[in-house]
C-alpha cells in the first residue's frame, strides 16, 4: 500500500466516520459463519464507504450489495 493509499484508508476508516451519521446494517461474517451487526458511514455522495465497522474495534470491507441495512434497536 503506498502513502496516500494508506491515508485514504486511515481518513475513510477513522477520521471521516467520527464526524458523520452512523448506519446501522447486518452482514454475512465468513470468518465464523455468523450474521453480525455494524455500522457504516456514507460519503458526501450518498454513496456507502465500503468499510463496515463491528465488535466495537474490527472493520471489514463490504460493499452495498453485501450488507441488509437495518434499523438500530436502543438497548
């Protein structure tokens, strides 16, 4: 990954989601064969960040197609 590969990466990943809405979604997670719960942001677009953010910490790359959006239930 070069420079500014990595500082898109770490703007649309960490900096750019703290300051904008949150959406919640549920997704297939392959690794263990779960469906999981996350949020992602949208661009100034409209248009999905392919990052989908999950158990408080992990993020995962998934596109539009791959996610159901939801409606968060407050706890």
């Amino acid at each position: 990954m070069n420079f500014i590969s990595h500082l898109r990466f770490i703007y649309k990943t960490k900096i750019y989601p703290k300051h904008t809405k949150h959406y919640w979604c549920k997704f297939h997670y392959w690794l263990t064969d779960t469906e999981k719960i996350g949020w992602y942001v949208l661009d100034k677009h409209g248009n999905m960040i392919p990052w989908v953010h999950f158990d408080e910490s992990a993020i995962i790359c998934l596109y539009p197609n791959m996610i159901t959006p939801i409606e968060k239930e407050e706890d």
